[in-house]
C-alpha cells in the first residue's frame, strides 16, 4: 500500500513539476509562425506514429490513449498505468533555393490512468499541443538605404493538460468524455534593423506581441467492440470534438530603438500610445472534428485498423482583437481539413512462451488534406502533411508493462513553396502495476 501511494505521489510531483518545463520543440520551423504554431498530435506518442494516428480505436489495459477519452475504460481494475515517452527529432526545411536540418530532443508526454470503480476509469498527462519556433532574415535593397534586415522571430507554444473519464456502460461499448485546460505563451515579433549605406537617416523598428492562453475545451468519446466467429472482433471508435469560442490575452508593443554599445535602447514608443493599453482579448474558436475509425482483429494474432477525420478547420481559429494590426496582414485562410489513415499490426500473445511471439509490431501511414491554407503574394497555398511508422511494442513483467518504439517520417508543405521533412525516433514506457492485491504468500 506504501509502495502504490509513493507511486501516485510521485507522479503527481512529475506531472506538476512538468507543466512548468517548455516541452515545445526547439526546431526552426517556419510553418509554425502562423496561427497557434505547427501540431504534432497524435504522432507525438510513440505508438501512435507506429500506427499512422490510427488511435479511434485503440484501447489497452496498459496504455494510455488521450485521444479517445472512451479509451481509458480498458483499464483493469486494481490497476495502476504510468505512461511516459522522448521523441528524438530530425527536420530538414527545403526551399527554392536553401537547405537547412536540426535535430532535437523533448519529452513527448506524460500520463497516468486508474480505475475510480470497477465500471469508472480515469486518465491524467499532460502532452505538448503545438510548437511555436521560427527565426528567418529577409534582406530588402531600398532606393535611399543600402539595405534593410526584417527579422521574423517566434518561440513558446501551447501545451494540454487532460483528464479524461470512461465508462464501461454495457459488456461491449465503453463512453468518454474529456477536459483539456490549454495553456502556454507564443511570442512572436517582427524587426527592421536598417544597414549600411543611408541608415543613419532611417530608425530601426521591431513589433512585438505575446499570447497568453489559459482555457478549457471538451471531448467525447465512444468505442464498441462486435465479436466475430473464430476469435474474430470489429472495433468501432469515434470521437468529437465540443464546438467552442474561447478568449486568449494579446499583450502588444511597438517601437523604435537604437543600439549602442552593443545593447538596444527604446527610442520612441508607436504602440501602445499614451492612454491607451497595449494589452487587449483575442479569440480562439475549436470547430466541431469528428474522427470515425473501424479496426478488425483476430484476437492475440492481427490487426487491421483505418480512420477518417473531419473538420470545418485544422486545429484552432486564432482571431486578433485589435485594429492595431500588429504583426501585419494575415495570410492563413480557413478550410476543410480531412486526415485519413491505416495501420497493420501483428499482436502480441501474451500467452505465448517465446519472447518474439510476445512482441507486437506495428506498421501505418496517414495523409492530411488542409492542415494550413495561406494566402501568399495573392496566391493560395494548401499545406498538406502525409507520412508513415513503423515501431515494436516490447513486453515486461510478463506482458503487464512495455516499451514502445518507433520510427516515423513526416513531411509537411510543398516545394515550390517550403518543404519540412521530419524523421522521428520516439521511445514510450507504460507500466502497469497491480493495485491494492492481496498475496496468499510472503
């Protein structure tokens, strides 16, 4: 009992220690200027990008699914599930006419489940929601200047805490539903730094704005299990998305600066004006997304899976609340965002006594249409992302716990344009203990 009660303390300690981590990535990624940042969910999770996002569908004693709250009904009773994952990240952006690759390392997430009643199960972690991280110089050669720097800078991001809550409420259907409390900041500012030849007659400039995000949204969640003859079972699993329109605070200055002595000084300020507040509300809108998946399984042997999801947008409708304009015109438009995806995956036999008829391993791909729209140059551009995975699932404890690995690869935009192409290696350690049971012997 000591021992269970140390557990839960300590994960509450790392999960309260781990909303104070940036757990963003600090890769250059130039998409993520626009709107809230560039989302990595579900492919974030080890065994998600195994699968190629196939998660409608996915429920298991001993891993935690946030993106189907119905999932955490699969918990075994008197159990206790710990869930962590790393991603090790390698991006490469390709333009026209420059290449550049990083590479990275983050805690992907962090979770935990228990049972509440033998029919309540509930589920808690925290996972990064979007990643904001971008720096680009563009050089401009003007008639009364030799040239002019403007500087497009951007960090921070969007993290989500979850709680999600199932029920099993008949022998082969299980409901969810599921809170997340957003927070973080993005900063982004946008500089014009004069050079050379006539810049002593022009006065450098920057905007800069930060948005701070503290709201909650809801999801629900439903999967039902249809038992075939010859150990054959149909899962069903659908998830949505609670319609939402949530205020976001805008915190904006505007200035000019000269440096000397290698350190910057505000000269005058455009932005707020005296009497005025440079501190205003934005909005942020979730549409309803629906996601269907089906998965067809032969118990203990395979597993065949496919989902399709929908929404009026991708992610979440960033809307400024001022006339100020501060960082410009702006160019993301909103569409229909569609992902399809599929997985295939040999099941581990727990029951099995060669460790190799244990292992499960995993195989999907997925393809997202409208994942960002911009309107650039008076041209419109439809961002799509598509990629595939691969991983093993490696049991311990006799098939109670596991690690899961995989490799992944994504590649968001187009090459006319910008292109990101991104390899993954991500580790994930679920364990699963045995609650509050009684041994016959010492």
């Amino acid at each position: 009992m000591k021992t269970h009660l140390r557990t839960i303390l300590a994960t509450i300690m790392l999960l309260a220690t781990a909303t104070g981590v940036n757990a963003q990535s600090g890769i250059n990624a130039p998409y993520s200027q626009y709107g809230i940042g560039l989302g990595s969910t579900p492919y974030n999770y080890p065994w998600a990008a195994a699968n190629g996002g196939t998660t409608a569908t996915t429920a298991a004693f001993n891993i935690i699914n946030p993106f189907n709250p119905a999932s955490a009904a699969a918990i075994e009773p008197e159990s206790f599930v710990f869930d962590m994952g790393f991603n090790f990240e390698r991006a490469q952006q390709n333009d026209p006419t420059t290449s550049t690759s990083e590479f990275e390392g983050s805690i992907a997430y962090l979770s935990a489940g228990f049972p509440i009643t033998r029919w309540w199960k509930t589920t808690v972690g925290l996972i990064p929601l979007s990643t904001t991280a971008y720096a680009t110089t563009q050089p401009v050669k003007g008639a009364d200047w030799d040239s002019m720097n403007t500087r497009y800078e951007g960090n921070g991001g969007l993290n989500q805490v979850f709680w999600n809550n199932a029920f099993n409420v008949a022998p082969h259907l299980r409901l969810g539903v599921g809170a997340n409390y957003l927070f973080g900041t993005i900063q982004r500012a946008i500089t014009y730094d004069f050079k050379g030849l006539g810049s002593t007659y022009f006065i450098n400039s920057r905007r800069q704005k930060n948005t701070t995000v503290s709201n909650l949204t809801f999801q629900l969640g439903a999967q039902y299990d249809i038992a075939l003859p010859n150990d054959h079972l149909l899962s069903l699993g659908l998830t949505a998305k609670v319609p939402q329109r949530m205020k976001v605070n805008d915190e904006s200055l505007a200035y000019t600066y000269v440096d000397s002595n290698y350190s910057e000084y505000i000269r005058d300020t455009i932005f707020p004006l005296p009497g005025q507040s440079g501190q205003y509300k934005s909005t942020l809108a979730q549409p309803l997304a629906i996601t269907f998946g089906a998965a067809l399984s032969k118990i203990n042997h395979w597993q065949v899976a496919i989902e399709a999801a929908y929404s009026p947008w991708s992610g979440l409708k960033y809307t400024e609340g001022t006339d100020a304009n501060m960082l410009g015109s702006n160019t993301t438009t909103y569409g229909n965002n569609y992902r399809m995806a599929l997985s295939a995956e040999r099941c581990g036999n727990p029951n099995e006594g060669s460790y190799w008829r244990r292992m499960a391993l995993t195989a999907g791909a997925h393809y997202e249409r409208g994942k960002l729209r911009l309107n650039l140059n008076n041209e419109q551009y439809v961002i799509d992302e598509w990629g595939f995975g691969a991983g093993v699932r490696l049991p311990m404890r006799k098939g109670r716990s596991t690690i899961n690995i995989a490799v992944a690869y994504r590649s968001i935009g187009t090459a006319d344009l910008l292109k990101q192409n991104t390899i993954t290696l991500g580790i994930g350690v679920s364990s699963c203990e045995k609650w509050f049971t009684k041994r016959k012997y010492n």
